[in-house]
C-alpha cells in the first residue's frame, strides 16, 4: 500500500512538474524577428546527441553546448561531426550549404520538433546566436553551476527566424576609474554574448588610471597604473596626502590582452581600446609630466576622485588641475605614435578610439606653446586646437592601417572624412555626422548612460543624473533624421566613478542592458514594453540561477514631489503594472494592511521620516525605500 501510495505520489509530482514547464512563458531577449510556436514539446534525453558544422568556432559550440547541458541538466553529451549524420542527433548545428540573405552573418534560423533542435545558420556567429536563443527556451535552471533535480529539460516546438537590426551592438567598461581583472572581464563578455552583443568597447585610459602595458613607455604601469585609494562618494573626496601610499590599480599586460581579445573573439566580440586624449590625462602626465604645458607645477599624479576639475561652467568644464596634453609639443606625437603602434598591432579591430571629450582649454588657454602654435597654424579657437591635435593623432592612427572614433566633441573643430563619431551628449550629433557623410554609433547619455542611478537615490549610489529602465528601452539607435547608411549601430556605456566591483557593474548593467540589446537587435516594430517588462522578470530568476547581480529598481515607485501653499505632496508612479504602494510618515515599516496609496500624499508637518514599500499578489516585490522628509522637501519641482 506504501509503495502504490509513493508511487502515485510520484506520478502526481511528475505531472505537476510538466505542467508548470508547459506553462513557463516564452521569454527570448533580444525579441526575435519572427516566432511561431507549434505546440508540443521536445524533452531532451539523458544522453544529448550534437551534430555539428565544421564551423570556424566548432570548438567553442561544443565547450558551449557541453557545459550547458552536463552542468544543471547532469546530461551526457555526445558530438557527430558528419554532416551527414544528423538523423539521430537532438540538437543540429548546421551551416547553410547555400547563403540565406535574409539572415546575414549573425542570423540563424532555429526550429523544433517532437525529435530534436535544428539550427541553420550562414556562419558560426549565427549557430553560436541560435544557441543562446535555445538556453533561453530552456527552463531557468539551465544557468544553474550545479545540477539541478526535478527539472523537465524540454523545449516548445517553434520555428524562429532572426537576424539583427543593426551590425554594432556594444557595452563599454570603464576599468580606468576601478580596475576590473581578466577573469572579471571575461565574466562580463560571457553575459554579453547571452544577449547578442558583439562590441565590447575597453575603456582603458583615463585620469584615474592607465591599464594597458606599452612596452616603449614602461612608466605609464609603473606610475600611471597606481594611485592612492579612496571609498566614498567618488569626485567629492579630499585631496590625498602626496605620500600617501599609492597601492590601487593595476593594468592588462600585452599577454593578458590578446587573452581578452582571443576570448571575445571566440564569442563573436570584437574589442575596440580606447586610448582617452588630449583631456582625461592625467595619468599620463603623472608617469610623463613633460607632456603637459607646464611639467613644473608639481601637480601632476594619477586622480583618485577628488575633485580636479569644475563642472559649474555649463558646458566644457574648467580644469582646477592640468589633465590635458600640450599640442604644440612635437613629444606628445612622438608619445601618440609609440601608444598607437602597439595598441595597433594588439587589437583586429579597425577602429581605435581615442576619446576627444571633455578637455578643459583651461591650461591651454595660459600656454605661450599654444599660442605660438595658434599663430603658425593660423588656428582662432580652442576648438580648432583640438582639431588640430586631433587630426594630427589620426595620421598615425591611419599609418597603422586603422581608423580614428572620437566622441561627439571632436566635431566641433571640423573632423575627417574616416573618423568615427561617437555621439554620447544626445543623438542630434550623430545626425549631424550621419549626414555629413561619418559612420556613428548612438550612445546617447539620456538612454544608454548605464552608470545613471536606475532607482530612487534612497535606493542607488549617488549619482548626479537617473535613466529608468522604460527610459532605456525607448532607445532608437537609428532615429528619425539620419542617414542610416552611415549609422554602425549603438551601445551603452558604463562608467565606474561609483562602480567598485564587479558584482556592482553587473548591477548597474542588468536588466538596462536587456532594453539596450532589444533596442539593438529586434525589429522597432517588435518592440513592446509590457512584453518586455514579462521576459524581464523571467530573466530575473534565469540570473538568480546564475548568481548575476542586476537591480530591482523597476519595483520600486518614481518619487516626485510638489508643493501647494506652505504644503508638500509625495507622488508616487510605479514603473510597471501590477503593483501596490504602502507608505508611512511613523518611522514604522509598512505592510500591505496599511492604507494603500491613492493619490499624492501631504507629508504631515512634523514627520521626520518616510517609508514606501510595493507588494504584488500580497507579497512585497519591492525595496523598503525610508527617505528623510528633509530630503523629500528638497526635490520639490
């Protein structure tokens, strides 16, 4: 009787299991160009069999497909090289014997039967894309690191076809302002290729820190890589003692950098350096002072986030402290030259960024060098100065057989026809560049500025400016006005002033990185916020899995605040449907037997604190946000 009793126990829970797998919503990030689901599922068998393509990176798709499915499923994986054996494998890796235009380099077509999983594409981009779409069919657990019991490995019976929107779909990292090591930015090309980016953009110098070894300029690591460490609130901290120890930082040897790269690549993404002049040198002229207009003042050392520069001058900031390289010095060429070539002969990629933003004239404006320059070049602004040494670092970029990208800045003096332009201050500059003829990439800092609060300031790191994740997904990087024809693509940037970790760069990265990804690949037309929010939380529990840290800030209601009369009210407005808002002014902790919020709420006169919490189907979803009625006073629009 036991036996019969466990037996149907079993049964039962077996049923339930395959019940709430049928259930498991589609949930594919970046939405694919077209979708139709058959009904009827394939169950993956104990012992998954793989024919695959000779494809270029064969051997990545099967380290891929191997730690996918022995790791959380505890399947046995077995390969088939014949391209002729496929009538018994599970999952088929094919390469198409005749191009499929509709697809592209990157496009795959996957379809599944009650048999197995067949994924056609043009080139191994394209299987390693299909892939991942196939990860993401799977339950969550798939990114489990252990094995993951009373699971039922099975796929929907569907037929996708997909391809991306644009060719450039990138993240930057920041390690300059926080150093990040290999295996950390291994880990974050490894989330990037979840999510079908393909440019990984390597910002690698800055005034905080120089990472990349150049072998002709061994100062720039010895010196430049290391700076005195400071925790706070990064731009407001104290100037540091000139003695104190300077034990943060650290750079990528040459080695480590081909690693990187060898890395990426297999992932299909491709690694622009950037290189950060003339502004944003600050670092170098601590290894190297000659290269400023004045090597004398004794002011030059690498930043550690107190404040050297004065940003209340409503546009290019005045310099407290000279960051910037002189361009009437002959030597900083001969500098340019030597950096360029090696970085040149490190990285495939075509393009080498080299900043171009935000250099203060302050100390330019002061130099009898630059003046001197102005009169023998017959240069009447700044700005052309700029341009100037600007055009003169390109040179050396094109002798290397490699284009220049600088951002927006470099437009103002007047740019070449092979530069680059990366438009981060909006997007009306790369519709300028767009038109006149320059390949863009959108990264524009009202949608995809990632190192933005992406919650209420009660809730994130300072930062001066916020961007929502429905702000993100609302990002176009073909908009209206531009010659598409010169349009690469887009990407999001993630500075790391206040990102000290890595757990805090996936943070600040995730769930924005999915809108700016969507944004990137799917067709504008497949675009649907309430869907998207749906396969966000989805994602959520698939990064649970994976122990990836991303934010819960679209829980969390957006707090404004009026005032009428000698009186202030709180708004509250959640970000997406299906939430309940609790508050208080008692300093006590609200639950959902509070009153439930209506409408804006008067603060009483003598509250000291509030408190809001958001619940959904009566269990808290959100973040116990408790801001000080002081500070609610002090955001009155």
């Amino acid at each position: 009787m036991k036996k019969t009793i466990l037996l149907i126990s079993m049964f039962v829970f077996t049923l339930l299991i395959f019940a709430q797998q049928a259930e498991r919503k589609i949930s594919i990030i970046p939405e694919p160009v077209s979708m139709v689901k058959k009904g009827g599922h394939f169950v993956f068998p104990d012992q998954v069999v793989v024919s695959i393509s000779q494809a270029e990176k064969s051997n990545y798709l099967k380290n891929l497909v191997e730690e996918r499915f022995s790791t959380a499923p505890g399947k046995r994986v077995v390969f088939v090289n014949s391209e002729n054996s496929d009538n018994n494998a599970d999952i088929v890796l094919l390469l198409n014997p005749i191009e499929n235009n509709q697809i592209g380099d990157e496009g795959y077509t996957l379809q599944v039967t009650s048999d197995k999983v067949t994924i056609h594409a043009n080139k191994s981009e394209g299987l390693i894309y299909g892939l991942q779409t196939l990860f993401q069919l799977l339950p969550p657990q798939i990114e489990s690191n252990k094995k993951e019991d009373n699971v039922s490995w099975q796929v929907p019976q569907i037929e996708i076809v997909d391809y991306p929107r644009v060719g450039w779909r990138g993240l930057m990292l920041d390690v300059s302002r926080h150093f990040f090591t290999v295996d950390e930015v291994k880990k974050y090309i490894d989330n990037m290729v979840k999510y079908k980016f393909n440019m990984f953009h390597w910002h690698l110098t800055d005034d905080e820190g120089w990472r990349i070894e150049i072998k002709s300029l061994p100062k720039l690591t010895e010196v430049g890589a290391w700076r005195t460490e400071q925790i706070g609130w990064f731009g407001d901290f104290e100037q540091p003692d000139k003695d104190a120890p300077k034990n943060y930082g650290g750079f990528y040897t040459q080695d480590e950098i081909r690693d990187v790269i060898n890395y990426a690549l297999e992932r299909n993404i491709q690694i622009m350096p950037e290189i950060d002049v003339p502004g944003h040198s600050s670092a170098v002229l601590a290894a190297y002072p000659e290269l400023a207009c004045f090597p004398e003042s004794g002011d030059h050392f690498v930043r550690t986030g107190a404040t050297f520069l004065d940003w209340n001058t409503g546009g290019r900031p005045e310099a407290i402290y000279e960051n910037t390289l002189n361009p009437a010095n002959d030597k900083v060429y001969e500098f340019m030259d030597k950096v360029i070539t090696e970085v040149a002969a490190l990285f495939p990629f075509e393009y080498i960024h080299t900043g171009g933003d935000e250099a203060p004239y302050t100390f330019w404006e002061k130099s009898s060098d630059v003046k001197e320059l102005m009169e023998r070049e017959n240069l009447n602004t700044m700005a052309e100065v700029q341009s100037y040494f600007g055009k003169r670092v390109e040179q050396i970029i094109l002798s290397k057989n490699k284009k220049m990208m600088g951002w927006d800045e470099i437009l103002e003096g007047g740019i070449t026809p092979t530069t680059g332009l990366m438009s981060w201050r909006g997007v009306e500059y790369g519709i300028e560049a767009s038109n006149s003829g320059h390949m863009v990439v959108m990264s524009p800092t009202n949608y995809v500025y990632i190192d933005y609060m992406q919650g209420d300031i009660a809730t994130e790191p300072r930062v001066y400016a916020s961007l929502r994740l429905n702000q993100t997904y609302k990002f176009d990087p073909i908009p209206e006005g531009a010659n598409e024809d010169y349009i690469l693509g887009g990407q999001a940037n993630l500075w790391t002033e206040q990102v000290y970790n890595i757990r805090q760069a996936e943070y600040m990265t995730w769930p924005r990185g999915f809108a700016v990804a969507e944004s990137l690949w799917s067709p504008k037309a497949n675009k649907d916020w309430d869907n998207f929010v749906a396969k966000t939380e989805n994602h959520f529990n698939r990064f649970d899995y994976a122990k990836i840290k991303y934010s819960p800030a679209i829980y969390d209601p957006i707090v404004t605040v009026t005032k009428k009369g000698e009186d202030y009210y709180v708004a509250l407005d959640p970000e997406i449907k299906g939430l309940e808002i609790y508050t208080s002014f008692d300093a006590s902790t609200p639950d959902n037997f509070y009153p439930k919020y209506t409408e804006p709420q008067l603060i009483p006169r003598d509250a000291g604190i509030m408190r809001i919490i958001t619940y959904r189907d009566d269990k808290p979803i959100g973040r116990l946000m408790s801001i000080q009625v002081d500070d609610l006073k002090k955001r009155v629009r």
